[in-house]
C-alpha cells in the first residue's frame, strides 16, 4: 500500500492532495469519486493539522508541528481505500455527534460540519485506534461501481 508521511501542517495539503490524486488515477476514479476524495482528504488532513496533537481546545497550531500524518493509498480497480494515521490524542470522530443543521445559525456551534461533509463524500468510513494511532479509513467509489 503506498505511503506518504508528512508534518501536520496544512502547508502540506497540497502534497497530501497529490499523493491521493495519483491513487485516485490508479484505481480509474471518474471525476466525481475524485473530487469525493480530495474534498474529505482536505477535510481530515486539515482536522489532523488543528486538532490531533493539540486538542479541540488549544489555541492556533505551532509553526512547527509537533507530529505528522500518514497516508495510505489502495487503489483497486473503480475504488480507492484513503487511510490517515495520526499519533495525537485518541479520537474517533464517527462517534461525535451530528450538529444540528436545524438551528438558527446564530444559535450554531462553530466548527463540527466536517465530519458529516466526510461521510456524505465518501462511500464508506471507519475509525480503529491501532496502538497509539488513530486511523481513519475512507472508500471512494465510481458510481457505476456501488452496490444499491
């Protein structure tokens, strides 16, 4: 499964949107599926950078990030499994709660949409805590290629 290990800092994203590009390419994702896949790459990279090392209530990340993020890529053919590792504070955010789109938006908490926004892009999610890190799993899939 190729790997590709960075700092969490979100001056890395676009080499983090590469990696997961050529995969996407590899696995022969039409547009949609890659777009998927690069909306909830950003989602999660970016979640890793301001959060794992820090906490949610920390204030504006270091300069020089004290961990890094690690992506894996299988592609298959019309499929693309995206894996990112972290070694920050244990968080499975698939057992956060949904925000709740319903209230005013005067009356919303700022912040917790990203997750939602992953699972709507992605055709399935996991979390797993594996020793010290946590994973999060995404599939993307051709639309051709999902089972009803």
């Amino acid at each position: 499964m190729p790997r590709l290990r960075l700092p969490a800092n979100v001056a890395h994203l676009p080499d983090a949107a590469r990696f997961v590009a050529a995969a996407a390419a590899q696995a022969g994702l039409d547009a949609a599926a890659q777009a998927a896949a690069q909306l909830a790459l950003e989602e999660a990279f970016v979640n890793v950078c301001r959060y794992a090392y820090r906490g949610p209530q920390a204030a504006e990340p270091a300069a020089d990030p004290p961990g890094d993020v690690e992506l894996r890529c299988a592609p298959q053919a019309g499929a693309l499994h995206l894996e990112l590792a972290d070694q920050g504070v244990p968080f499975d955010p698939l057992a956060q709660p949904a925000p709740d789109f319903g209230l005013p938006i005067e009356q919303r908490v700022v912040g917790g949409a990203g997750i939602p926004l992953i699972r709507a892009m992605a055709d399935a999610v996991a979390y797993r805590r594996e020793g010290p890190r946590n994973v999060l799993r995404m599939t993307f899939r051709n639309a051709a290629d999902r089972t009803p």
